[in-house]
C-alpha cells in the first residue's frame, strides 16, 4: 500500500489546534499532521505540497472554513476537506456541503473514532469522484473519436458504393468486382478499429503487440487516404525501408493516419505534400518523423495540441474536431511510444515519434541522418493510383 500523505490542520485557536492533531496522530498514528493559525498559509501549503485532507475550523477571523474550502476547491477539485465547528446548525452544514466540503463535523463529536471514520470517508469519496470523473471524460472523448475516426473509412464506403453505381450502368462486371473488393477491406479496417477501440479505450485494456511493418502500415493509409489525396492533389512520400516497430498495427495505422491527413488539411499550399521517414534513434527505438508543407503551429501552442478538443482555427477556416493529435499521443503512449512536435509557423511542422524497434528486425538499412540516402517512393495519387 502506497503511505500516505500528511493531513492539515487550520484553526486559529492555538489550544484546540494542539488538540486536533494530538486526536489525528491519535487515529492515524502513521500519517503526519501539519498546523496551521491563518487560512491564507493554508492556501500556500496546498500550492507548496499535497495533503491526503485537510480539516479547517469554520469560525477564524479573516476568513472562515467555508471561505477557505471555495478557494481550495477551485485548485484542488479532489482534496478531501472536512469542515470543523462549534456552531453545529443544520443550515451551516448545508452551506458547508455546497461550498465544496467533503464532510462535516462538530468539534463537540470530535474523537478519534469519529474523526477517522470522517477522514477515510472523505477521502474514499474524493478518490471515486475523482474515478468517475476520468472514466466519464474518456466515454465522452471515446464518442467523439467514433465521429472522428470513422469518417475516412465511412468516406471510402459511400465513394466506392458510388462507383459500383457508375460501374453497373455501364455493365462493367470487372471495375465492379474491384470496386467491391475496396469496399470490403475499408469495411474490414472500420471493424478492426472498432474493436481495438473498443479495448483500449472503453475496457482500458492495453492493445495488443507484435511486430508491424511500416510499409504496410502506410500501405493502409495510403489506400485509405486515396480519394482524399486525388482530391488535394496531395504527394505522400515515404522513406521506411524495412522498418518495423514494435506496436499495434490497426493504431498505428490511425496514428499516421491522423498525422498525414492533418498535414494535407492544415495546408494553403497548390501542392500538399507530408513525407514519412524512419531512422534507428540513437537509444535503439525507431524514429519516425512526418514533415509537411503545411500552414506550421505557433511555438506557444506545441505542447497544446495534444491536449483534448483544442483548436487553433475556427471551423470555418479549417474543419476539425481537435481530437486527432489527443488519440494519436494516446495511442503510441499505449504501445510504449511517444510523440511531439516541432513547428515554424507558414513553413509547417515535423511530428516526431518514437517506438520500440521489432523484437527480430530483418535488419533496418536506415542511418540515423541519412535521410537523403533512404529509399523513396513517391505516392502521388493519380485516378489508377485509387486501386494500386
């Protein structure tokens, strides 16, 4: 069991401050106990250090304990406080409850049997409010990635059923077959993100491992990012070789996916173009970097955008939920990886991730550097290129 924090003790009153924490040392003998005379050295002390509870006398003279616990609250919406009176009135508990007190008690009820049992109430309470508050924000962020996510592949399936269309007015059976084969493995991708979603995010299981190509990683994401790309005009570059990470290939597929759509979509320029390239890091992991061409992130803004629902453009500039970059950091924290970003603003941005290299690497031919010596393959997207 991890040990616990100290409590505070605020009452201005030197005598029944002393007995405060003679009874807390009393119930809790292995957790320490601070005191404090004035509410403002509370404040400090909570800004300078975390306390398991903190239990102020309601009555002082320049600010009471219901005064004090609204402005802890507002920086410390999980601490566990319990208000102390000798007032005792119903009303006062009521106001006591609403200002944000976990608990309340009586100085006249005060034993060291009681004063734990408030203690550990209150502290069970604020830990489970705590609980339910992050399990209601990754529902909430795990709906808006169903909007999110599964728009590219839903985009595939209402393109290709188009074309099926197109295709059986002209009684052409073989575009027919090859349109239907597109459309059964976007909906393959949409179900296998729906699962692996499903896992990590609802269940909060970890996803699982094995070794992934990046080649057929930007495989994917090329053919699922085709009719996007012929509509830009956009070039995506990739310069992998034999790379192979360590990680979960369906996230990784929604990782650079993310990270190469927002590159085409956060762009001005006539001729959209995001590059992948892989490198040994120095450490032994893989290291890939997506560059492009695009508008570029203010510096003050780098570690921003990956925080939920952050934009830095208004919908009608630039479409978005601000949630890509969120479940991209999300999805390579789980496979052991990370990601950040470098920017200059009109010139555009390289995202920078790193993840654990395969466990039997056929042997990666890339230098750390050697950029200009890798492989490339241009995948400028052409009408034929749709279907190769």
């Amino acid at each position: 069991m991890a040990s616990r924090l100290p409590f505070l003790v605020v009452d201005d009153t030197e005598a029944e401050r002393e007995l405060m924490v003679l009874t807390l040392g009393t119930a809790f003998p292995d957790v320490g106990v601070r005191a404090v005379s004035h509410p403002h050295e509370a404040r400090q002390l909570c800004k300078e250090q975390d306390f398991d509870c903190v239990l102020t006398d309601y009555n002082m003279q320049d600010m009471d304990g219901v005064a004090l616990t609204m402005e802890l609250r507002v920086a410390h919406p999980y601490l566990p406080i319990v208000l102390m009176t000798s007032v005792g009135d119903e009303m006062l508990a009521v106001e006591a409850l609403r200002s944000g007190v976990s608990d309340y008690i009586p100085k006249s009820r005060i034993t060291a049997e009681s004063i734990r049992r408030i203690v550990d109430r209150s502290i069970h309470a604020c830990s489970q409010q705590r609980l339910i508050d992050q399990q209601r924000g990754e529902i909430e962020t795990f709906g808006y990635a169903l909007a999110h996510d599964f728009k590219q592949p839903i985009r595939q399936i209402t393109t290709f059923s188009q074309l099926i269309s197109e295709a059986l007015s002209a009684y052409d059976i073989g575009e027919v077959e090859q349109h239907l084969s597109f459309l059964r493995n976007a909906a393959g991708r949409l179900g296998k993100l729906v699962d692996i979603m499903s896992q990590y995010t609802l269940l909060n299981q970890p996803p699982e491992l094995a070794d992934v190509d990046l080649n057929d990683v930007l495989a994917a994401v090329r053919s699922s990012l085709a009719p996007y790309l012929a509509d830009r005009g956009g070039t995506l570059v990739s310069a992998c070789d034999a790379a192979r990470v360590r990680g979960n290939e369906t996230l990784m597929t929604q990782v650079l996916q993310n990270l190469v759509m927002n590159g085409l979509h956060y762009n001005r320029s006539d001729a959209p173009c995001v590059r992948v390239t892989a490198t040994i890091a120095p450490s032994g992991r893989i290291a890939l970097e997506v560059t492009d061409n695009g508008i570029g992130i203010e510096a003050a803004y780098l570690n921003e955008i990956f925080k939920p629902l952050v934009r830095l453009h208004t919908a009608s500039e630039f479409s978005g939920s601000g949630l890509g970059l969120t479940l991209a950091r999300r999805a390579l924290l789980s496979q052991h990886g990370d990601i950040w970003c470098e920017s200059v603003l009109g010139l555009g941005s390289v995202f920078h991730l790193r993840l654990p290299a395969a466990s039997a690497p056929p042997g990666l031919r890339l230098e750390t550097g050697a950029v200009g010596q890798d492989r490339t393959v241009d995948l400028s997207l052409t009408k034929d290129a749709l279907y190769h």
